[in-house]
C-alpha cells in the first residue's frame, strides 16, 4: 500500500498530486495541489470477526472497550451489533426442547439470585433471576426474570415447565416458602426437600470412600441411581455402538470412577449448581448493557454456559441429553441441531462420559443409607 502512487487527480486530472497522510484504517490519503480534494485509494473494510465469537467474548467476561481491539469498532457500536445479534437469537427453553423430545428428570434445583439492573421503573436497581435446574447435568431447564421474588415469579416458571411436559418427582430448594407452594400448586404429587439433604448425601460419600475407597458398594449404588434415573438414551447409545451395559464400564474402570466422584466432592463448589450461581452472579453484577431489557443477555449467557464444553471434553446439554453431541454458541444462535459424536472407535472418550453420568447420579440424594456414618453400623463391612 505504502508504494502506490497517482499520477493524475481523479477529479480535475491534474498531475500535481501528493501523498496526504493514511486514514485510521490505513489506508493512503492523496491530495490534488489544484483542486485541493483529498481522496483515499483502495479503502479496505478491516476484517471483522465472526459476531458470534465476540458476544461469546463479551458474554464471558469482556468489556466492549477490551473487545474494540478485535473488533475494530467503537465500543458503543459494539455493544449494539451485540445486543442485535442475541436479540435474534432464539429462546432457550425453546431450544433444549427443540432437542429433547422426552424431559425425564429426577431432581430439579429451584434456586434464584438477585443482580444489579439499573432498568426503567426500577426503584431498587435490581432485578431477580428463578432458575430450575436439572440435578445431574446443571442444565438449566427454565428461568424467569423479574423485579423481586415474589411466589408469582415461580408460579410463572413453573406452570410453563408444566406446560413444556418437564415433569419430576422431586425438588430442592433452601426451604423458601415462595418455592414450596409454588411446587405444590404447580406439581401436586411432587416432593419438596431442602439443600440439607444433599449436603448428607455428600457426607455420606466421602465416610464411604474415607473407609474403604474402592467398593463394589458405591459402583452398585450408581448403577442403581442411574437405573432409577430411567433414562433411555444413553441405554440406546450404549447398546447400538458398543454392546456394553453401564455397569460393565464402571466396573472395569473402578479407580477413575471413585477418583471422579472424589473431585466432585472436594470441589463441589465450584463445579456443581454453586458454580453456576456464582459465576452468574460475578458476571452479571458487571453488565453495564443491563440499563436495557436484561433478556437478551441472560438468555445468550444461559445458553452459552449450556454449550460449552467442560473440562472432560461434553457440555451441560451432552450430558442432560444423555448423548454424546457437538455444538456451540454459534450453531445456537443460527437454531442449528447439534451433532451427534461416534464413540465407537474412541472408547477412552465413552468411559470418560459414562463415568462423568454415574459420578453425578450417585451424589443425588435419591438414596440414603442406615448406617448412620457410624462405625459400628457401616454398610461396607
């Protein structure tokens, strides 16, 4: 670019033409010494990338004035091309159920968490975020978004779930009044239990593994959890590409198994509900887009979290679906199916998702044992 040179004007075709300089972009400015009109030549638009990558970006943690560098736009305009492109994007309820025909649930999580959001009508500059979240994966199967927490806010989030034909026997709150009636009215026949008895369930795992850390005990109460889970489709993958039953996997993989389930349980802030709350929390206490309608945002987070691969190579969906698939943000946004993967050649990588599944269905409090964690009443000997 540096070397091109004009010899005559474009405009009065004189020859006295200068260099006059580049415009932000970089691109070279001339100047006409008789008409004295400047002009640039060969005005490239700088390559911009994909939108779908910087809302992730921006949906992850970035600022619109961190991303101007990858974006080459003001930060104003960025954060427009991004409220427009999640404006398009389609509901998240929608699309879970776009995937999953059949929504069987055991436990589901009614948690919610108040964030700043300085919107109009807002005297509080807050808003409330309900939340119903599937147990074994942390899929988030629904939410609700409003002012303060009031049993309508559930009531709301509840009867569309119904409504959806998500039906489960069982739900965990903190012991909230709102959520409890709301289940009631909502799911007449379902239970309603409070953190506590996951809290034991968890103290229970780690007096069974502190005592005896690989035992036929714990393999056979995951197999028995995730039977009662009555889960068909990863019973058909199972059957139509390896010809293995759940069981056969976790016991000739007997330490990985007992090994997972005790990072779970050491880092089950982190990597459980808790972690999916705080990390909410942190971003959306930092969303200055939140001045408009918080939708657009909570729904791209909701569904970008949902996508994403964990550290062990599947996402929340993979594992709600109970189906070894691909996909991403990007194909979310375009309403795009995800792609199923073939583990049959690869059977490393189904043993890790088999194990992944049984590790968290054994931390369901679905079963509980006599022995009180008491020696003299121990189950394991």
């Amino acid at each position: 670019m540096d070397n091109i040179t004009f010899s005559n004007c474009i405009f009065c075709k004189s020859t006295k033409v200068i260099k006059h300089g580049k415009t932000s972009t970089g691109n070279p400015r001339f100047r006409c010494r008789v008409c004295n009109k400047t002009w640039v030549v060969e005005k490239n638009e700088p390559e911009r990338p994909d939108l779908a990558d910087v809302t992730v970006a921006y949906l992850g943690g970035r600022t619109c004035r961190d991303l101007v560098s990858v974006y080459h736009s003001s930060p104003l305009r960025i954060n427009q091309k991004i409220r427009e492109f999640l404006n398009q994007c389609p509901h998240w309820e929608e699309y879970i159920d776009s995937i999953v025909q059949n929504h069987e649930v055991r436990i589901i999580y009614l948690i919610g968490r108040s964030f700043s959001c300085a919107t109009k009508g807002s005297h509080s500059n807050s808003k409330f975020l309900a939340l119903a979240v599937d147990a074994l994966s942390t899929v988030i199967l629904g939410y609700e978004i409003d002012d303060t927490e009031t049993q309508q806010t559930w009531q709301k989030l509840l009867e569309r779930m119904k409504k959806r034909n998500i039906n489960c026997p069982s739900f965990m709150s903190n012991g909230s009044r709102l959520i409890e009636d709301s289940v009631h009215a909502t799911y007449p026949n379902a239970t309603v239990r409070i953190n506590y008895h996951r809290a034991y369930r968890d103290k229970e795992l780690m007096c069974c593994i502190y005592r005896l850390p690989i035992n036929n005990k714990l393999l056979n109460d995951a197999v028995k959890i995730y039977n009662s889970l009555d889960n068909r489709n990863l019973n058909k993958y199972l059957k139509n590409t390896i010809d293995k039953k759940l069981q056969d996997i976790l016991f000739s993989s007997q330490e990985e198994f007992i090994r997972r389930v005790k990072e779970r349980l050491e880092n089950k802030t982190k990597i459980r509900i808790e972690g999916l709350t705080t990390s909410f929390q942190a971003r959306f206490e930092k969303f200055h887009m939140l001045k408009d309608d918080p939708y657009p945002l909570i729904n791209g987070w909701v569904a970008d979290n949902m996508l994403k691969p964990l550290h062990f190579g599947f996402s929340r969906l993979s594992l709600y679906s109970q189906s070894p698939i691909v996909t991403s943000f990007k194909k979310f946004s375009m309403r795009e199916m995800p792609e199923p993967v073939d583990l049959t050649d690869d059977t490393q990588l189904l043993k890790t998702f088999v194990i992944e599944v049984a590790a968290r269905g054994l931390q369901l409090p679905v079963i509980f044992n006599s022995c009180e964690m008491k020696s003299d009443k121990c189950s394991l000997f």
